[in-house]
C-alpha cells in the first residue's frame, strides 16, 4: 500500500522540519498527534506490517515508533491537563468524560495521582539530555546508555529523536578497538548545527551521561614510579666470567623484602636501577650470591668497567619506563592501611603464565615435518570440530543452539586462515632456564616423565635442524635446587640455547614435546651454520645508518616467508643454511649494529628469492606464507536484512555490501575506503594460493574443510528456530526471571563504560605516540595494551558476565524469557558454561581420597608427572585438582 499525498498532509510535522511542508504547519499539535495515531492503526487494522507503515511515512521503523511515543506521550500529557482544567471547574468526572468522550474510569486514571509525573517522563528525560550536551559537548549515546539513565531504550530513543527535531545532531563514529584493532562506532548526540566533522576530530571528548572519574589518582598507564635497586646491589657476571651460558637471567637473594616475585620461583621482569637504567630478564631465587649483593645479571657483554653499560636505559617517560605491560607487587602499610608498593621486580610473566598459552601446532612447524604428520594433526582438528558441531546441533534449546552455531562458525573462518594444527600428546609451553651442568643432550622438565625423550621447538625455526630431541633427567640436584617442581619452567644446557635458533635465558620459550616413537622429525645442526657468530662475521662501518626497528621487522617476516618457501619446495641444506645465516644477521642487526645489507649480498638472498619465490623482489610464494599476508579490500559491512541477510541461504557464505566511503586527495582524485583482511580468508578455495606442492595440498584441502563446515554451521543457524515465550513459564519462574534481568542489567551497563575506555585510550595513545614521534610498531603495540587497561580502570568497564543457576536454566528452557532477552543473555555469559548447561554430562574427575594422595606425593617431592602417572590421570586433570 502507497500512502497518498493527501494522507501525508494529514500529518505532517511528525518528525519533519524540512521539505515540501513547513514545520508545524497547519492544525494544533494535539490535532496532529490525535490524527497521527489514528492513520497508523487504521493502516494496521488494514493489514500492513509496522515496517510497511514506517516505508510508506518515508521512516525507519525506529523513528515510526519514536513518533508514536511522542504522540501518545504529548496526547496524554493533553487530555491529562484539559481534564485536570475541567476538574478546577468544578465538572464532575461524568461531565468531564462526556466533553471529553470517554468514559468515567478513563476520566479517574487521568486524574490519579502522579499521572502527569509519570506522562512528563519525556520531558525529564529530554530536559536531562539538553543538560548535559550543554555541559559536556558531546554525548555517547548507545546501547546501555539507558540503564545508566534509567529509563528504558524506547524512552531513550524517544527523547534523541524529540530533540533531533529542535535541532540536535546525530552521529556516527569510528574509534579503534585497542585489543583487537578492528572498529567500535559510537552514536554521539550533540548540540544544533554540529557537524560530523567536529566530533570525528574531538572524538576523544565524547562522554558519558553519567561517568566514572577519569583520574583516580592514576599515571596515564597506571603504573606506579618502580622502586629503584642501587647499582652496589647489583653485581655482573659478564661474557668473561661465564654470563654468556646465562644471559638474561637474573639471580636473586631468598628472603630480601624489596625483591619479592610475589610467590613465584621465578618470573620474566624488569628491575629499575638507580633511576636511570633497568634490567631486563628472568629473575629467579638463587641461595648461593656473593657476599655484598642482592641480585647477579648474567651478560653476553664485556666487562666495560661501567656496570651500568650491561643494562639498558630507562625510557624518558615516567608512565611508561619499561615499555612493556608490568605487574607491580603491592602490599598494605599496617599503619595507615593503604596499599604501596614493595618491590622493586615489575613482573612481566610469572611461573604459572606460560602453561596457559595455547597448544596447538603452527603451520610454519609442521609444514616442515612429514606430510604424514600433518595430514594426521589437520585431521584430528577437523574431526574435533566436526564433533563439536554435532554436540551444539545436538542441543535442546534452540536460542543456544543458533547463539553458539554463529560463535562456532566465526571462529572456523579464522582457524581456516590461521591453520593451527592439533597438539600432539603432553606438549606445552615452557619457558626455558640455564643448568649448566646438565649434559647438553638432558633437560629438566617435571611435567614430563623422568628418561623420556622430548624435542624442543621454538619460534620462529628454519627448519627441522633447529629442534634439538633431550632426555628428560628429574633427578638432577642443581636442577632441583634451582627449579623445584616449576610449572612451566624447564632447565637446559646453554649449548641447547644455541641449537635453538640463538635463543637465550631473558623469558624465551618452546615447545616441549614428547617424542618417544619419533613423531617429530629433527636433523643434525647444519654445517654451514657451525661457529657462525653473526657479530663476528658482519660488524658496522663507520657511517652506516644503523637498521631501524620497524625495517628489522619487514626484514625478519621476509627472510623467514623465504625460509619457509624455500623449504617446502626442496632446498638443499646448503641453502637452506645461506638463507639462516642472513636470518641471524637480521635479528640482531638492530640490537648490535651490523651490516644486514653486505649479509644479504654474501649469502646471495636476491638467487634464493628469484628461485623458490619467482623474483628477486617477490615474497611470499605457497599457502604456508601466504595465508595470513595482508589484502586490503574495499571497506565493507554485512548485507542488511531489507537486502538478504548477512548469509547467502544457498550456501551458509557471509555476504557483505561496499559502504561507499570515500575521501579526496590532494590530487582532487576519490578514494574508496579501504579495509584490512588476509589473502586466506579473501579466496573460496585454497588451492589459489597454493604453488602445487603436497604439503600445501593438504593444508588447502584442510582449509576448505574447515570453511565448508563453518558454511553448514551459518545454515543451520538460519534454520533454527526461537524457543516459543510462555507466559505461564514467566509467571512460575518469576523470581528467575527477574535474577536474570537483573543481572542482564549489570552486564549491559559495562558497554558505555568499556566505549568511553576506547575512547581514553585512544586519546592516551595519541598523546603518547605526539610525544615519542619515533615509536616501532612493536613499542605502539605495547602502549594499546597499556592504554585500555589503564582506561578501563579509570572509567570502571568491566566485562560482568551472567552466571546462570540450574533453576534459571530450567526458566530458559520453559520459555520464561523473551527471544530478544535470552539472546542477549547468552551475549553476556560464559558460553562453555551454556553449553555444559544445555549438553549435561558427567565429568570424571578425581575423588576426593585421589586429591588427599596427590597432595601427599605433592608434598613429599614427587615431581607432576610422576604423581598423574601413579594415579592414572592425565597431568592436565592432576593440575585442575591441585
């Protein structure tokens, strides 16, 4: 149905300021809200939907009903004063409902108390919003806004579009996300004739209608000025002495009050030394120090005669002296009962930190071993995944099962580019530290079984002679003494170090995997690498430009997409060695100063590209390499519903449309917004990429598996149906509805809060990056994850999630709750913990009188891998019950 010009007359200046009518025109408002009202239902009781009706008025169906609000609110507001005037005249309510041509009880609900309170709600609402605009600027005024007003989102809405008709402005703007990189758009209200303009360019004075104070006290990066050590604390066991079999750790005196690890053995810090300089490494309790000093840092440095030249300078920024993300160790003064600082070790990682990184197998490692071996791990995780799908498929409710169908597939489309492999059984994270008189094919490892063999991988590797096979040896007493039952800590030979690409003692890490049946393949060290020392071999010259962070990060990512190509197309090991060796000189070019230029030319790096990568200046060349490269596509959002959905219903694809924006260069010329992707995700099938060897044959195959079954899943979804809402079920379960609505409002206030984090933190980051013009990207990346951590202390945000009870659960499952409602719900809870609610099994775990024995054996010595071996339980289960 078209609505007529003659209709559209009836109510124009609902919601008009401009075009062919003049606002206001013509009847008295009430009149307009009266005929309003009654054109829309009578075009409902015609049959059109609401967002027909909203089409044919030229609105969106949210300013249809922002228009209805206004109009019944100000058509009430009307009969409640006209019959309030009558009263004062003495008219009885009969009389009052015959002038007014409603009924006696209509006439007493208009006249009870607080019935103009209440219908002036839109009124308080709007007046409070103009008030604030006056006092702040600019207002963020999206989702969860309204739980902070207190007033719900409809009102909300109402109030933003009443004064969108005085002249208030509404924008749209773009501010990173500092965690994830991608884009949070806020939705600013702002005062008459403010362009879009000047909010993007003050974007960072957006607030919030009711905010957290913003300095509490804090530095910009919440770090408290570091307690500093005196250099007479410190003494230095240089390359000379030995400190090259250590370098990077830091041995501390047990017992010393100002350099706590806070109940850690051991801890990846750094450590102030008399206010100008810092060390950087992993500290860890050593009993035996010389007399006279409280901590010993090992060097691969010479002996200058100045201590304070085998440290580093501290940086010129008080909120920022480290240039990394650091926990401080606070304790409580008894005296005045405030919490201060007490030691002077910033942690970076502690013991416990590294056992939870992830365990998966990188493409770059096992693309290197037997296409058997990887075959055999893609597979593994695509049959995971495949049984996960059917588990959520599996599942009763089906506002669940559609919430975690869209997780699910989401997170195949990046393990489809990533292409992580499944862990092989036992490995694990470990951070790697110095025994010296371990032999160098030993490792201390207590996690693992005492005389088995593991190999060791770290990243990056060039290949599979980089991965030294040990025998675990727990037996060892200076390894025990030092280590104790670390939990993610492992010792090694220092020779092991430089079997591992280099690697040294400062917070370094591998791979530790079992390798008994000689799954993992490892080849001898190659020849051509034997006493190569990169500082030796290409020192600078007098006036060579030094290489800067940021060209040592394009080179390092070059050289090593070569390795990786040159390997999976069958180099020899003669070049395979030309290619490390120039990856040596690369990584410490910057640190050391040396000529990575004359590398290249010696080792012949323009041959090695031009061979297995097709030209001298080409890059990455097979699907390994190439995967996650960036491509940068013309920026783009979901297809809309009006338009088809965001998935195509054929074949479970996500659909997107260009969104047009664009910008003007100095040349006059447009330019279309661009966005960034990976080339992986950006092909349907990943042979495009491929350069046709057997290995790349695998992983592409892999790679379309896991896009088709994220496909299936975006189907399915589709199909799935709401839980029907049972009114019944509401009024049984009204306590569980009402706890769960409560703590839906807990949850949805955190995203104005965590909006207004994104905002600080982004204007903290621009100050940072305005006063350290020369920051690398590595040193920017760094200061984002100090900036919204700091940001999100000083405005509150705290991600809450919802914690649902058994009897909540069963609320759910009747249809206590609304399908908008759950869906947001399942938004802000734990969706592993909806799942064991929605799939309930049975967990074997350990009885009680296991625990009591564990802890015994714990206790008496016995290492965590021998304990799970004595109770028949995996290791991972043992640390879940200690």
């Amino acid at each position: 149905m078209i609505i007529t010009e003659e209709q559209y007359l009836m109510h124009y200046g609902i919601l008009r300021k401009s075009g062919r009518y003049p606002w206001g025109s013509g009847e008295t408002q009430e009149e307009r809200n009266r005929t309003f009202l009654g054109m829309v239902e009578e075009l409902r009781a015609k049959g059109m939907s609401e967002s027909a009706i909203a089409r044919g008025f030229g609105l969106t169906t949210t300013q249809l009903r922002a228009a209805k609000s206004i109009a019944v609110t100000e058509k009430r507001a009307a009969d409640i004063a006209f019959a309030q005037r009558l009263k004062d005249k003495n008219y009885s309510n009969v009389a009052i409902g015959q002038r007014m041509g409603i009924n006696e009880s209509s006439v007493r609900a208009l006249l009870a108390p607080g019935k103009a309170a209440k219908a002036d709600i839109l009124g308080a609402v709007t007046g409070m919003l103009k008030d604030q605009v006056a006092e702040k600027g600019m207002l963020d005024i999206g989702t969860g806004v309204e739980r902070h007003v207190g007033v719900s989102s409809t009102k909300l809405a109402t109030a933003i579009a009443q004064l969108k008709e005085q002249g208030y402005t509404v924008h749209y703007v773009k501010v990173e996300q500092l965690g994830t990189g991608q884009q949070t758009t806020l939705k600013v209200l702002a005062g008459p004739d403010v362009k879009y303009g000047d909010v993007y360019r003050n974007r960072s004075n957006i607030r919030q209608i009711t905010e957290h104070t913003i300095d509490g006290g804090h530095t910009f990066l919440g770090i408290d000025p570091p307690l500093s050590v005196s250099s007479k604390r410190v003494g230095i066991r240089y390359a000379e002495d030995g400190g090259t079999n250590a370098d990077g750790v830091i041995y501390v005196r047990p017992g010393v009050k100002d350099l706590s690890l806070g109940g850690s053995r051991y801890a990846q810090v750094r450590i102030a030394v008399d206010g100008t300089h810092y060390l950087k490494g992993m500290a860890i309790y050593k009993d035996d120090l010389p007399q006279g000093v409280d901590l010993v840092f090992n060097t691969n440095k010479s002996n200058s005669g100045n201590k304070l030249d085998a440290m580093k300078k501290m940086k010129d920024d008080p909120d920022n002296p480290f240039g990394a993300i650091v926990r401080q160790i606070h304790t409580v003064d008894p005296q005045t009962g405030k919490k201060q600082l007490s030691s002077a070790l910033n942690i970076v990682n502690e013991a416990g930190d590294w056992q939870k990184w992830s365990k998966t197998l990188s493409s770059q490692m096992l693309s290197k071993q037997t296409p058997t071996l990887a075959k055999t791990q893609l597979a593994m995780t695509y049959e995971r995944k495949a049984r996960e799908l059917e588990e959520i498929m599996s599942l009763t409710n089906p506002s669940v099962r559609r919430t975690l169908l869209q997780s699910y597939s989401d997170d195949l489309d990046s393990a489809a580019v990533h292409l992580k492999a499944a862990a092989l059984p036992r490995q694990g994270s470990h951070v790697i530290l110095p025994v010296e008189s371990l032999k160098a094919n030993e490792i201390y490892a207590p996690n693992y079984r005492d005389g088995e063999r593991v190999v060791l991988i770290r990243y990056p590797h060039g290949g599979i002679f980089e991965i030294p096979e040990l025998v675990v040896n727990n037996r060892h007493p200076e390894a025990k003494r030092l280590l104790g039952r670390a939990p993610d800590a492992v010792g090694i030979n220092p020779k092991t170090a430089e079997r591992l690409s280099g690697a040294d003692f400062d917070g370094d890490t591998v791979l530790v995997i079992p390798n008994n049946h000689g799954k993992v393949k490892t080849e001898p060290a190659l020849e051509g690498l034997k006493n190569f020392d990169p500082k030796v071999s290409y020192p600078s010259y007098p006036g060579m430009k030094p290489m800067s962070a940021r060209t040592k990060g394009f080179e390092m990512g070059d050289v090593s997409n070569l390795i990786t190509d040159m390997t999976i197309r069958g180099a020899t090991q003669t070049e395979l060695a030309r290619a490390v060796r120039h990856s040596m000189v690369v990584i410490d070019a910057e640190k050391h100063v040396l000529n990575w230029k004359q590398s290249a030319l010696d080792n012949g790096i323009a041959q090695l590209k031009a061979k297995y990568q097709g030209s001298a200046r080409a890059g990455a060349s097979t699907l390994i390499s190439r995967a996650s490269s960036r491509a940068d596509v013309a920026e783009r959002k979901a297809r809309s519903a009006s338009e088809g959905g965001p998935i195509d219903t054929k074949t479970g694809q996500k659909v997107y449309t260009p969104t047009g924006n664009n910008w003007v260069n100095a040349k006059g010329e447009t330019v279309f917004k661009t966005q960034r992707s990976t080339k992986l995700a950006e092909v349907n099938d990943a042979h495009k990429l491929s350069s046709g060897t057997p290995i790349e044959r695998i992983y592409a195959d892999h790679s379309n598996s896991l896009k088709a079954l994220a496909n299936k899943a975006r189907l399915a979804s589709l199909a799935t149906k709401s839980i029907p809402y049972s009114a019944s079920a509401r009024t049984a379960y009204a306590n569980e509805v009402a706890s769960l609505s409560a703590k839906l409002n807990i949850a949805l206030r955190n995203a104005p809060l965590e909006r207004q984090a994104q905002v600080l933190g982004n204007a903290i980051l621009a100050q940072k990056k305005a006063a350290n013009p020369d920051l690398e990207p590595s040193e920017i990346k760094k200061l984002r994850a100090q900036a919204l951590k700091e940001a999100r202390l000083r405005t509150g945000a705290h991600k809450e999630r919802i914690d649902i009870t058994d009897r909540e659960w069963s609320a759910i499952q009747a249809g206590a709750i609304s399908a908008s409602k759950l869906q947001s719900i399942l938004a802000n809870s734990d969706l592993d913990h909806i799942k064991k609610l929605a799939t309930p099994k049975r967990e074997l775990l350990m009885t009680s009188l296991m625990r009591q024995r564990a802890q015994n054996m714990y206790d008496n010595g016995y290492t965590q891998a021998d304990i799970a071996d004595a109770l028949g339980v995996s290791v991972s289960t043992l640390k879940t019950a200690l």
